[in-house]
C-alpha cells in the first residue's frame, strides 16, 4: 500500500463493514491473500505482500497504483461468498 491512498483503503473497509453478511468473507480471503507465516512477522497482521497487492491490482484493473473502489471490493467479497456457496452445493 505504499504510494497509494490509504484513505481509498478506509473506505473500502468501511464498505464491507457496513456489510456484516460479508465479514466472515472479507477475513477469508485477507488470510487467503497473506503469505504463509504471517502471524510471526510484527505486526502480525494478515495482509498480503506487496508485490503479489501490486500485482492483483495491475491484473484487477490495468493500474498497479489505482486502489480497489468501495464498491468493486464489495462485489469481489460478495462474488467469492457466492462462488464459495455455490461449490459447496456440488459436494
């Protein structure tokens, strides 16, 4: 996240903490994202390294330095909460 606008960060938080159904997805996927090993680093935050952040971003929308919209990371969570859903079913 360095260079970028941590308060696009904020904000993309505060949408998915407006959006309770979508919590238990948002910190699956935030410990999906970060590297094995990292509750032994300080601070033991699971955040993901950032060049594999810098690469999912170039990937997401063709800008490395352009943080996620609210409403996009709304609809990643809310489509990997169906996703996962959805694949549960075929089981």
């Amino acid at each position: 996240m360095t260079g970028r606008p941590w308060w696009r960060w904020v904000r993309a938080g505060g949408a998915v903490a407006a959006r309770p159904g979508l919590w238990a997805t948002g910190a699956r996927q935030a410990l999906r994202l970060a590297p094995a090993g990292w509750w032994r680093r300080w601070p033991p935050v699971p955040r993901p390294d950032p060049d594999y952040l810098r690469f999912r971003l170039e990937t997401f929308s063709g800008d490395p330095e352009r943080p996620p919209e609210p409403g996009e990371v709304v609809s990643y969570l809310t489509w990997c909460r169906r996703w996962r859903r959805s694949v549960r079913r075929r089981r």
